[in-house]
C-alpha cells in the first residue's frame, strides 16, 4: 500500500511478505530515497529527520516480535554501514530505554540533527555521527501494528486540533490552571516550584517529596510515576519546568495539524497498540473533547492499512451500542465501522486494499449455493454428511 499526503509531504509505504524479502526491499526503498530526496528543500506538516524518516518491522504472522528485533537491528546496521545514514534504533529494538520512544529519537528534528549528532547522549546506534545533510537520519524499530489515524475537525485552527490531540495522548500535555474552561491552553502554566514541592499533574495535590507524590499518583492514579517522569525527561530529584497533566490514553500518540487539500484540521493519531486503546474509543473521546469546545468531529481517516480485528472490534462496539446483533456477515461488519468511524469523510476506503488479514471463506462447500449443497447431500457420497448438515442448519438458525 502507497499512501501519499501532500500537505505532509510524506508517504506512508507499507511492505508485507516474509522477513528477508521486506528486509532486502526496505533497504532498496531506503537507497532509493537517499538518491531522489533532498532534506535540505523538505518542508511538511509532519515531524521528520530523513528522507527515509522511519522504519518499523511489524510481525503480522508466523513471526514473533524478537524476530522483528533482529531484523532491525540487521537492516539499520546495512543502512548505517553501506548508505553513510545515522540510524536511531527505537521501540523494542531500542539500544537503551530513553530510546525507545520515536518522538524522543526525533526531537529536534531534522533542522535541530546537526546539534544531536555531536552530543555524545544522542550518537547514533549505526552509521556515521556527521551530518547527511542530504539524506538526514533514519528511524529503524521494532513494534506493534500502528494504526495511524486522523480524525477530522470542522475547522481548520490548528491550535483547536492541537487542544483536543493533548488531552488524548499518553504524553499529555502543560498542566494550566485559571481560565482553562472550554479551551485548556488558554490557563496559565503550573511549573515546580523552587521550594522542593511536588505538584501532581492530574489533580491538586501537592507531595512535599517526590516519594509522597508517587505514593499519592500509584494510589489515586494507578500509575508508575517514576516511569512517567522518564518518559518526560524529568528529573525526580531536581524537576524544574512545567508539570505535565495525563492524557486520557495509553499507547497513544496526537499532535493537531491542518491539511490544505480537505481544507480542515485534523488530530493526527498513531494508535500504537489498538488492543490497548482502539480506534473507535479514541474517536468517541475525541468527540466529547470536541463537544466541550463547540467544535464538531465529521469523521475520521486511516493511512496506510489496518488489521481485520481492529475493524472488527469496532463494528462490534457500535453494534452492540444499536443493540443490534453483532452476528453479520464480515463485509457487513466492516462497512459498520467504516460509516460509524466516518471513514470516507475525505478519502476513499477500498476494503480490499485497506484491510489486512480479512477472513476467507475457502475450500469446495463453502462455495456451493444452497440448492447444490443440497443435491450433494442427497447423493451417496460419504461428504458433505451430518456435520456439514448441522453446520448449515446452525448457522441459518444463528443468522434468524
């Protein structure tokens, strides 16, 4: 699948097929891209440091997430060794825990690449550590299926965009205080203080140690603080700047942006676990954030291609939200999550070429017509027999 986006001025190419042959084909692509783009003209929407910005190896099937780890590691020593591109190892393929987080690998980007390639915290896993000013730096890791997803905004102010995209992230966003009602970003920013207290990002608390605080943020907020202020680049014994307070969604990436071709903003999402957080919950949330502020949500948008199961889940949420029966044909449930999750909004949705690991429906029976299954039961024939028989009449009991 190739998906283009020409305020974004990136492209979205997804690969499948087995481990060697994506591994040789994503190094040619990277080849390719360090030949025919320029970083030094690029301008875009999206955040990037490289003409090939970053490479995931996803396992689909018959291949475990170790395996992807390796050929990460593989295919980003290639690209280091043989292309002269710096390459960042990130999520599970990640040489240290700070790294496994693609935004904080691409801090700065590719404007601020230089500065990183010369501090000696930020020397790349592979490759050389001078500056291609060409072909920039490139992200190769290991993780989950991506779902990235927009959701569209009947507006085209990006700071509204922006607004709903941080309270949904994991990451969150500047804890404000005073005139936060409708529009969060217009209170005034809550920072550590210089008396060694600890404001709590999500509620008024104030820890008079960090030890009180994650005490208070374990039991109140379920959470790791410790991690959180890792994640953050906050240091528990000496903070200083701004408190931060939690989005509503783990595994979740946002950021607001404007796309010039729908003539709109949209909430750019990467759902990096839609087991964790699936699309449609985000899409609801997305919602009520929305409401509050006046704005409307006309739909939403996937790039590239999305799991089968993902679709699924959702047919089956807003089913089971009708309270109609979740037991219909599977292109009826997709086309259920298409118009609920308004997947048409600005693009077309091609289900073949969108959705990966759609069930088939194989073999001699299940392609007879009613009638001729019929005349094949009637005859002396050990198959089809009493099992197919009781399948059929189940499955017709099931759909009534």
């Amino acid at each position: 699948d190739v998906d283009p986006g020409a305020d974004t001025n990136r492209t979205v190419v997804t690969m499948v097929g087995s481990p060697q042959n994506v591994a040789e084909a994503v190094f040619q692509a990277v080849k390719r891209a360090a030949q025919l783009i320029d970083m030094r003209q690029h301008r875009g929407a999206h955040p990037r440091f490289g003409a090939t910005d970053v490479v995931p190896f996803v396992p689909v099937s018959g291949v475990t997430m170790d395996d992807c780890v390796k050929l990460a590691r593989q295919v980003g020593k290639r690209i280091g060794e043989d292309l002269g591109i710096p390459v960042y190892l990130y999520e599970h393929a990640a040489s240290r825990p700070e790294r496994r987080n693609l935004s904080r690998v691409r801090t700065g980007e590719y404007e601020g690449l230089a500065e990183k390639l010369a501090d000696d915290e930020w020397q790349p896993d592979f490759g050389p550590s001078t500056f291609n000013a060409e072909a920039g730096a490139t992200a190769v890791g290991a993780r989950e299926f991506l779902i990235a997803y927009n959701i569209d905004l009947n507006t085209t102010e990006r700071k509204y965009a922006n607004e709903i995209a941080y309270a949904l992230r994991e990451r969150g966003r500047w804890k404000r205080t005073g005139n936060i009602e409708p529009f969060y970003y217009k209170g005034d920013i809550v920072r550590f203080p210089e008396d060694g207290t600890y404001p709590c990002g999500p509620c008024n608390f104030v820890g008079d140690s960090f030890k009180a605080l994650e005490k208070h943020y374990a039991e109140v907020h379920d959470g790791d603080l410790q991690a959180r202020y890792e994640t953050l680049g906050i240091d528990p014994e000496n903070p200083s700047g701004p408190v931060f307070n939690d989005g509503r969604f783990k595994d979740v990436k946002a950021i607001g942006w404007v796309v010039d071709d729908y003539n709109r903003a949209q909430i750019s999402i990467n759902l990096n676990n839609y087991k964790v957080s699936p699309a449609h919950e985000v899409f609801e949330a997305a919602r009520e954030e929305a409401s509050k502020r006046g704005i409307a949500i006309t739909g939403s948008e996937i790039v590239g291609v999305v799991p089968y199961e993902a679709m699924r889940q959702s047919a089956v949420y807003y089913l089971r939200r009708m309270r109609k029966s979740t037991g219909i044909p599977v292109p009826d449930l997709i086309e259920t999550a298409i118009q609920s999750l308004g997947l048409r909004d600005v693009a077309p949705f091609e289900i073949k070429e969108k959705v990966l690991g759609m069930p088939e429906i194989d073999g001699p029976l299940a392609q007879r017509a009613t009638f001729d299954f019929v005349d094949a039961v009637s005859r002396d024939s050990p198959a089809p027999g009493g099992g197919s028989v009781a399948a059929l009449a189940g499955a017709l009991g099931g759909a009534l």
